[in-house]
C-alpha cells in the first residue's frame, strides 16, 4: 500500500510500490492528474484508473481498494472505495493507506505531513523510497 498524509497545508506521500512482499518501485509518483483535478491515492493500483473515473462521474456500485484525496477547484476531498465510491471534504489533518496509522500519531505530535510519512516509513513495510509534496493552496 503507501502511506499518504495531509496535515492542513500540505500532502506527503511515499513512492514505494509492491506486489505481495517484493519492493516493485521505491520512485512511483502517486499524484495523478485528471484534468485540473489531483488524486494522490493508496490501494490497488490496477483499480486506480477505474476509480478515479468513478470520482469523476459521480459514483459507481463497484467495490475499491482505493483511498486517499482528491483535490479540485482549491477544495480538498477524502475519497474512498469500499461499498461505492464516497467523498468528503476533508476538515484537518488526515492520512491514508497501510501506514496511516503512525502518520497521524507523528502529526497528533506535531510533526508535518512529510516528517509523518519518514516515521510511518521507519514501521510499515509498505512505506518507503522517495517522498513527495503538494503544497495545497485554498481556494485557488
């Protein structure tokens, strides 16, 4: 999976990528670009096509392994596929995917999104390599 983390002003995500227990890629960019809109997603990535389309039109019945954020018109999102496709706006610090989990804690401890992802990295195997940034800007 990855772990992928917002922390009010800016996203951190890792670039590591795996199948079963091998390490794939440590440099894979989870920022997707869909038109002006952004994904930076965690879960399966052969399902991602399909679930950022389904994000786009509105919907879908099918089940996703997929989550994370979306980022449209200068408004972020929490996106997510479980039973459908459901989004929300996001309301503060957030993290996603199998590190998730020591990421809020590093940012519960005052740590950016990025220095979260570095901890979560440190604990979950799925987490790793290079880490990106996207600095959000509000309403732009």
């Amino acid at each position: 999976m990855t772990t992928i983390a917002f922390d009010g002003e800016t996203i951190a995500y890792d670039g590591r990528v795996t199948q079963g227990g091998t390490i794939v890629s440590d440099d894979y960019d989870k920022k997707y670009k869909y038109g002006n809109t952004y994904f930076f997603l965690s879960g399966n990535v052969n399902e991602l096509e399909e679930f950022i389309e389904a994000c786009i039109d509105g919907g879908s019945e099918n089940s996703y392994n997929c989550s994370g954020f979306m980022y449209e018109n200068g408004e972020l999102y929490e996106v997510g596929g479980g039973n459908g496709v459901w989004i929300c706006r996001n309301v503060g610090p957030m993290a996603y995917g199998s590190g998730a989990d020591h990421a809020i804690t590093a940012m519960d401890c005052g740590l950016s999104a990025k220095e979260a992802v570095k901890m979560a990295a440190k604990r979950d195997i799925y987490t790793g390599g290079k880490i990106r940034t996207f600095k959000i800007n509000w309403g732009n």
